[in-house]
C-alpha cells in the first residue's frame, strides 16, 4: 500500500514543527509493514509579498522544492495566493501545484493506490480535486479551525462538502469535530472518529521532578487564537509564579510588551521553538500547562501534558472536554483573564496525582491509532475494489 498525502500541514526544514502532528502520525504508520508514503505539502507564494524582509511569505520562499525526512519524500511546491482578497481558488492553485509534483514523480496513477488529505480546507479540497482527476480513492482528516472556522463561511463550506462527498472516509480527531460535521448533514456512517495518540516514547513520567519549580507552562504557536495574552493577564494574579511560553509566531513581539506592561516581564520566560524530544521536561517540571484556545480539534499539548502527567487548566473547546476531568484540570467555561485567575486559585487548593494522570493516558498511543488507520485505508481500498 502506498498512500500519498496531499497536505500543506508539514514539517520542513525551516518549520520544524508545523504540522509536526500530521508527520508523527504517519512515522508511525511507516513501522507497519507493506505501508510507504509520498508527501506533496504545498508552499503558498504571494506577489511582492514573498520578496518581503521578515514577512512569514519571504520565510516560506526559502522552503526547498524537495526534502527526503527520515527516508520519505517531500515535496514543496509552490502556488500562488494573494491573501486577504479571495481572488485565488486556492483549493484550484493547490491542486495544480499537486499535479505538477505528480506528473514529474509518477510516471503513471498506479504508483500510489489512495490519496489522503490531511486539513479540510483547502488543502482537503485540493486533495479531492487530485482524487477525482485521477479516479482515485480518497480518505481525509478534520483537525479543527477547517471545521470549526472555515465550515461557517459559506464560499469554503461548499467546497469542503463537496469534497466530503467524493470521499470515501473522513478522519475527525476528537468527537466534536463528528458532531459538527454531522450538523452541516454529513453522514454518520462517512465519519470515523481517531484521535490524537502520544509518543509514549518522549512524553511520560519517568523523570519526576526532584524540587518544586512554581512554574506554569503555556505551549502553542503565538497566534491570537492560543490565548497567551489571557495567561499573561491571569499571572498578575499570582505574584510567587512565573510563566513559561513555548512557541513562535508573529504575536511575539506584542505578548513581551504585554508583559512589560503588566510588569510581570520578570516572571515570563519566552523560550521560542523547543524541540519535540526536549518538551517533556517542561512538561513534567511544569505545575499545570495553560491552554486557552478559542477553537480547537484534539490539541497534543493537552495528551503530552497529561501523559507527563501534569494537570492542565484549558477553555472547554472542541475535543478537550473529552480528555480532561475534574482528576486531569480544570476546564472554563469562560475565556478571560479573570476566570483563568479563579481556576489557577482553585487549581492550587487541590492536591494531583500525577502518576494517575499519567497513567490514564496510556490507551493513547501512537501505535494503536497507527493500527487503526491502517485498518482504514484497507477498508476503503477494499470497498473501492469492490466496485469495479
């Protein structure tokens, strides 16, 4: 079985982590015998801007055309978009630059047996698009904003329906992400359910921490929709405590003038991109990681955290509530400062097993959810067989 993902949520050499989700869920289908995989991960190119000093489009410039990670394939090529206009059928332009990578690597369809798309928009639109030039079958992946932000615009969620019915499967990582589809009348039977898994390998408790670190943790890219600001505001309220923030994006610069603003500068380390295998120590040391998401699908930072054993105080959004009890964190139903502050007043009332916490993560592994999309893909490839 080879499959070819279509995807622009993928690592690269000047991205390390983007999409690292996307790839660590496919290193483990590559330990499963008779699998292998090609990547096509689009890079967006766009007019003056991609010539831009510091502009995240010069970044994407310098993303090579071709990678080989660990023995797989990758390819990067480039299609325009002029964002912010909706000029560009980017799920069009995606598709094409696909099909170029596809026309020069394949020399004819049959080289792969199934495409997957991982993101319902665009790059799930893309990947139907390829599928159905190619009459090949299809299995996507919902992971989040493209359900829980881009279904509500009514010009993306048109294409992304579209796209559904030609597949023959739709991954949802968490629950929520299978009702809300469901709302929109996908079918039931259309939707499988697999969640994220933990590499059991990097995040557990084996390394306990010796001395108290008084320490809170907040993990994620440095985006608006993270909430990093909320958890610098609720810090205030704890004058003993510092706060570390993993992470990198373009807020950067405002969150550390927050800080100073707050005068909390002091207490607030922003440590930047840390690598995936040095995580688990921040996490283990950490007394609670924060996560304060106005959308999400199934986050890692939340199974990594527990899996290390470290309670999390996180907004009840998307698939987090399916994860975290009143024995793993504490949940808000409110996104501010403010509620943020009582559930950290609240949070160090309380006394946490770790090693329970750590321990109730444990069916959540890589190889297992490994297993059962390959499971998956042979059933489509079956059903597919089936009727021709």
């Amino acid at each position: 079985m080879h499959i070819l993902t279509i995807t622009s949520l993928y690592p690269n050499c000047l991205q390390p982590r983007h999409g690292i989700f996307v790839k660590t869920r496919f290193e483990y289908l590559d330990k499963i015998p008779g699998f292998s995989r090609t990547v096509i991960a689009p890079v967006a190119w766009a007019p003056v801007l991609s010539w831009l000093p510091g502009h995240r489009f010069r970044l994407y410039a310098g993303v090579p055309e071709r990678e080989n990670q660990n023995g797989i394939e990758v390819y990067h090529p480039r299609y325009t978009t002029i964002p912010g206009t909706g000029l560009v059928d980017v799920g069009r332009a995606m598709e094409k630059a696909a099909g170029s990578v596809i026309a020069e690597v394949f020399n004819h369809a049959e080289q792969f047996d199934l495409i997957d798309g991982q993101y319902l928009y665009p790059d799930g639109v893309a990947a139907a698009y390829v599928a159905c030039k190619l009459d090949k079958p299809l299995v996507l992946t919902a992971r989040g904003s493209d359900v829980n932000y881009w279904m509500t615009r009514e010009d993306a969620r048109t294409k992304i329906l579209d796209a559904i019915d030609y597949a023959d499967a739709v991954i949802c990582v968490s629950q929520a992400l299978k009702k809300s589809l469901m709302e929109y009348g996908v079918a039931e039977e259309k939707l499988v359910v697999l969640p994220n898994g933990v590499d059991e390998t990097v995040f557990h408790r084996e390394h306990k921490p010796t001395t108290h670190q008084d320490y809170l943790l907040s993990v994620g890219n440095l985006v608006p929709l993270k909430g990093h600001d909320i958890a610098l505001r609720a810090l205030s309220s704890l004058p003993d405590k510092k706060l570390i923030i993993i992470g990198q994006g373009p807020e950067e610069k405002a969150l550390k003038q927050l800080a100073r603003d707050l005068a909390i500068f002091d207490r607030v380390i922003f440590l930047g991109h840390v690598p995936q295998r040095d995580l688990a120590r921040y996490y283990v040391h950490a007394d609670a990681v924060l996560l304060m998401s106005s959308m999400e699908g199934m986050p890692n930072v939340i199974l990594e955290s527990l899996a290390c054993g470290t309670p999390v105080i996180a907004t009840s959004v998307g698939g987090i509530p399916e994860i975290v009890d009143d024995s793993k964190g504490i949940l808000l139903k409110e996104r501010s400062p403010e509620a943020l502050a009582q559930a950290l007043a609240d949070f160090y009332s309380k006394n946490w097993d770790h090693d329970a916490i750590a321990a109730s993560m444990k069916s959540l592994d890589w190889v297992s959810v490994a297993e059962r999309q390959h499971d998956l893909y042979k059933k489509v490839l079956a059903g597919r067989w089936a009727k021709i």
